[in-house]
C-alpha cells in the first residue's frame, strides 16, 4: 500500500455519495510524520491568545507541531513568535508555560535575549576568537514566518507560503467573533490550566467536538446526574445549561441543530439554546440583545462547537471551553485546555461558569474521560484491520447543501456548505471539512 | 453551651490516621456507600488546578480548579456516574491502592481540625491494561458529628497534574 497516494487515503467521489477516510490517517506512524511536518509545521496553527500576554515583556510557551515556540509581547507592546531554541546549542530558553522575563537567559551558556528575540549578549564574545562566519551570523531567536492574531486569538506558521490570517480563518471569523463580542474589554483564560492526554491519534479529538451523534451513547452517565438534578437529588448541584436544551435529546423537533463547514478545514457544529439563567451570559442578554439586535444574540447563546483545523477548538456548550490539540504520537494526544471567559463579567457569571466548567470540562469531570475512553477504543479496535475504510463520515451526506442557509443569512456569513436539521440528523459530513484541509496541505508531500 | 464548648472532643493523632486511613479503605474496597458516609452533609471537595508551574489555584470563585464541590450530594453524583455502568471510562473501575503517609495534625480552622497527610495512589486500568500513580498532599478539615469523626473539608494538592485519559474521585 505505501507509499500511500492521497486517493487510497481519502475516498471523495461526491458526485456518487461517497466520503471515506481511510484507517491509516489514525493508525499509521509513518503517516503522523509526515503530518507533523505537512499539516501543523508547514501552515497556519492556533498559538494561544493575546490576554496570556497582556503586558510589556510577558511571554507564554508552545508548540508548532513539534517545535517549541515563545510567544512575548516586547518593550514596544508588539507580540512576537520565535522558536524556542537556542542558536549556539539549541538548548530550550524558556522552559515555563508563561511568565514575564526582559531578558531571556539561556541556561546552558547564558547567551542572553531579549522579549522581541534580539540577542542582547554572547558571553565572553570579545574574547572568544570567532571568524569571520560567526560574525556575520544572525545570533536572534528565529521568528516564525508569519504570525498574526485576530481577536485575541493567535496564530502562527513556520511557513511564508500561505494566505493571510485573515484569508486562512475566513467565514470562521464570524463565529470568534460571536465570542470575542461577548464583552468590550476582549477575552481572557481563566487562571489555571488543565492537561491530559488520551492513548489515541489526535484527529479523534478534532472529530468529536464536531460529533453530536455520540453525546447520547458515550455520555449516558452522565445524562444521568442531570436526570437526578433535575428531579431534585442534589440540592447542592450547579445548574447545567444543557439540562434545559433540547439540541441533543433526539426528538424530531424540526430544526434545532446543524453544521457549517468554512474554507481551509475550519468547521461549526451548533445547537439551538433558548437564552437561559443557567447560562453564564444571561446576565448580559439585555445588553447583548440592545448592542447586536435579536439574531446576532441568539447566536451567541447557541451551543457551538467551533474547530480550527488544525489545533484549536472553542466549545460553548455547557460552559466554555478553549483547547489546544498537541499531537504526540499516531496513538497519543496531549490537550491543554482551558475556561475561556468574556472580561469584566459579574463574579456570580464567572463563578457559575467555572463550576460548570469543572463538571462537564475536566478531565477529572463528569464528561471528557468518557470521549477519552471511546477514542482510545477506536485507536484499538481500528488497528490492523484488512478493511481500511471507516463509515463514520457519511451522515448528512443528502442533507447538505452549498453555501449557507436562512441561520448564516442572520450572521452575514457565508459558509462553504451548511447542514440543518433535528437533533438526530447528527450531522458528519462537516468532518469532510478537515479532510479537505489534510488532503490540501498533505498535498505537497503526497500525490 | 459553654460546656459544650469546652467539651468539644479533643483529634488525637491516632483518630486522624484512623478515619483518613478507613477513608482509603473504603475507597480502595469500592465501597463507595460507606465512604459518601464519612463526609459531612456540607462537605468541602476541592482538588485545585495548577495556575503554572509553581503555584496553584487558591480562589475557586475566580480561577479554575480540577474539582470543586460544595455538598456531599455533589459526590454522590460523582458516585452514582461512576458506578452507573454507562459511562465507557468507568465500565471497568480501575484496581486502586491509597498509600497514605506523613499524618500531622495541624491545628483547628474554625470548627474544624485539620490534619496534613501524604498520599500515593496506584491505578491499575484493566480496561487499557495501563498503571497510573498520582501523589500529593491531602488536607482534611475534621469535625465531630453525633459522636463521630467526620470529614467536613479535603483540599487534594495533586503534584502530577497531566492526567493520563481519566482521574475520578476513586483514584485521587
């Protein structure tokens, strides 16, 4: 079979119905190489946001694919990406998730830097004898070739060879800025940051955010304390805002969910939510409802899983979620996730979130070992099977249609295909989204 | 009142190893019941996050904790998702040893005594046939009800942090 042509990988042919992913993508180490180099070091991925550093010379660590990265706001307030390496021995300056450092001391030979990646120093210089070479060498900290933000979202890429950021993210846009209009003052992550990882590759975790066809069957526990809660067994328990929404219950409701898919693998799934006091925004629908009329607000009350491909996701569901997909290995992810919070909200709207959060968010919660255990049982079961082609992207398939619908209209947005419809359509043929970006950038590599 | 007061019972070092030891039992022994019992109906359930590297999360309204609850009928959800048999994580409980160690007695916090300790826990998940260990410190808050010892508070300081698939109230 290998070396794989990107038909045997991808089987596309819509004209006959057919979508399929091959098993390799998720089983194959040979494969993950060449997306590490392709997919995550070869074009645009999701860094971190602004508010991580907020002031003159903080900085927060990263990684693009397998490059460890810093991102530092310099003495002139400009954010700044370069790689995290030392040029004399390459060692790792900055060692700390984030922090706020002038100068950038590598621990190996002190060769120093500063926070927009000048080097300030090479110790010993005037006495070291160097020739000419060294001399005319560029001692910095490399940047990265491009690197841009929008809306307090971050985003970087090792390559020069690609669109603008704003290009990259396109109609995506409208759906962070659903997020970031939540308040005038922007976003910030709260305090505290939360790690796991699962024994499974990591397009696992970009397809179940976009997955509403498993919450009944992977989250039946779930489902079950919010059964409990509800008929009043625990007086002491943070209300759900999922209690309350019908999204994912699988009645036949007409329309109360759907998918958008956006140019370059970027991809929505939402649910209807009726604006609510178990949402932590409630307290500002009024305000919200005043400044962006009825349509835009109704929006941002929505659940909307948001990915972008290929790293970052925005879960607003039963609390809000960012995470940071950082793949491993073809069978092992680690994801830093964290709470993602409009500023300035009433300490009763950010205390409740964060409840809400931990429950449902946390690995230690109620909700994500589950995804985590069911990942890992694919990345068993698909091992080493003669039959390489999954069924799992085929529903929806009749139901899309070509650019938006009457739910974009509202937001001005113009997707690449949309899906509406109840809660059991459950749509899949937004993962196609992603596929379509895997095959773009694995293009240079693959026929 | 006053008597009561001066009466209240006094935490000796072998009553706090005694009842955070059954603590590890029971939760070892899965008799999941029998530990909801050894908490106060309002109990404090609070294992902070981590803020960076070298410091936690202290204020649970503002910053983000790995659990936090108020009530013991929170845990009590806990136990009821993680026994119910439909949670795919939790199908197979994983085989677990408490090893606790270092108990000192810190003093009283209000009403409650609180005693430090030291855990190690040991994970064996036969599900992925995969080890875990997780360690820290604990810190339970002790109060007397009807006569007995009763857990009114555990602060869980986990050291190692990146959780590996899945860490539940069982494991910690």
């Amino acid at each position: 079979m290998k070396p794989y042509r990107l038909v045997d990988l991808v089987d596309d042919r819509p004209a006959e119905g057919v979508f399929r992913v091959n098993r390799a993508l998720f089983s194959d180490p040979e494969l993950f190489d060449l997306e590490m180099k392709h997919v995550f070091e070869s074009g645009w991925v999701f860094l971190g946001m602004a508010s991580q550093a907020a002031d003159l010379h903080d900085y927060f660590t990263t990684r693009i694919g397998r490059i460890p990265v810093i991102v530092a706001r310099g003495k002139d307030g400009v954010l700044r990406c370069f790689v995290n390496s030392c040029p004399h021995k390459g060692a790792r300056i900055a060692t700390q998730p984030s922090g706020n450092a002038r100068l950038f001391a590598c621990p190996y030979h002190s060769w120093t830097f500063d926070s927009s990646g000048a080097c300030k120093n090479v110790k010993w210089h005037n006495a070291g004898a160097y020739g000419q070479g060294f001399t005319e060498e560029d001692h910095d900290l490399a940047p990265i070739a491009r690197f841009g933000e929008y809306r307090g979202f971050l985003f970087g890429s090792l390559s020069a060879d690609v669109p603008s950021l704003d290009d990259h993210l396109g109609e995506a846009r409208h759906m962070l800025d659903l997020v970031a209009d939540q308040s005038d003052e922007g976003l910030e992550l709260v305090p505290g940051r939360v790690r796991f990882t699962f024994a499974a590759n990591w397009k696992m975790q970009l397809e179940n955010c976009s997955d509403q066809y498993h919450f009944t069957s992977t989250h039946p526990s779930l489902i079950k304390v919010l059964e409990r809660r509800a008929a009043g067994e625990n007086g002491a328990a943070v209300k759900s805002s999922l209690a309350g929404a019908d999204f994912w219950k699988g009645g036949d409701e007409g329309i109360v969910g759907g998918s958008y898919i956006f140019e370059h693998g970027h991809v929505v799934t939402w649910g209807r939510m009726e604006p609510n006091p178990s949402q932590a925004l409630y307290s500002s629908h009024t305000a919200l409802l005043e400044k962006f009329g009825a349509d835009r607000t109704a929006w941002m009350f929505n659940m909307r899983n948001l990915s972008l491909f290929p790293n970052a996701q925005v879960a607003v569901n039963a609390s809000t979620q960012l995470r940071v997909i950082r793949p491993i290995a073809h069978n092992l992810t680690e994801m830093e996730t964290w709470c993602l919070v409009p500023k300035g909200e009433s300490a009763e709207a950010r205390r409740l979130r964060i409840r809400q959060y931990e429950d449902f968010f946390n690995p230690t919660g109620m909700a994500i070992a589950d995804d985590n255990a069911v990942y890992e049982e694919c990345q068993t079961g698909m091992t080493g099977q003669d039959g390489p082609w999954l069924q799992g992207h085929a529903r929806g398939l009749a139901a899309t249609r070509k650019g938006g619908n009457d739910l974009s209209d509202r937001l001005g947005m113009e997707p690449v295909s949309s899906v509406a419809g109840p809660s059991q359509l459950a749509d899949e043929t937004l993962f196609q989204g992603y596929y379509h970006a895997w095959l773009d950038r694995m293009s240079e590599v693959l026929a | 009142m006053n008597d009561l007061t001066l009466e209240r019972a006094r935490l000796t070092l072998a009553d706090a190893q005694a009842l955070i030891t059954r603590e590890a039992r029971l939760l070892d022994e899965q008799d999941f019941a029998g530990w909801l019992d050894l908490y106060t109906e309002d109990a404090l359930y609070w294992m902070p996050a981590w803020r960076d590297d070298n410091s936690q999360t202290e204020d649970p309204d503002r910053e983000l904790s790995l659990i936090y609850y108020r009530g013991r009928s929170n845990l009590r959800d806990r136990v009821t998702r993680l026994t119910s048999g439909l949670s795919p994580v939790s199908r197979t409980l994983p085989r677990v040893a408490h090893i606790l160690s270092n108990v000192e007695l810190g003093g009283m916090d209000g009403d409650e005594h609180v005693v430090f300790s030291s855990f190690v826990t040991h994970a064996y998940d036969p599900r992925s046939d995969r080890l875990s260990y997780h360690f820290g410190r604990y810190r339970h808050g002790l109060r007397q009800v009807d006569g007995e010892w009763r857990i009114a508070s555990k602060i869980i300081r986990l050291a190692n942090d990146l959780v590996p698939t899945v860490l539940d109230v069982n494991a910690i």
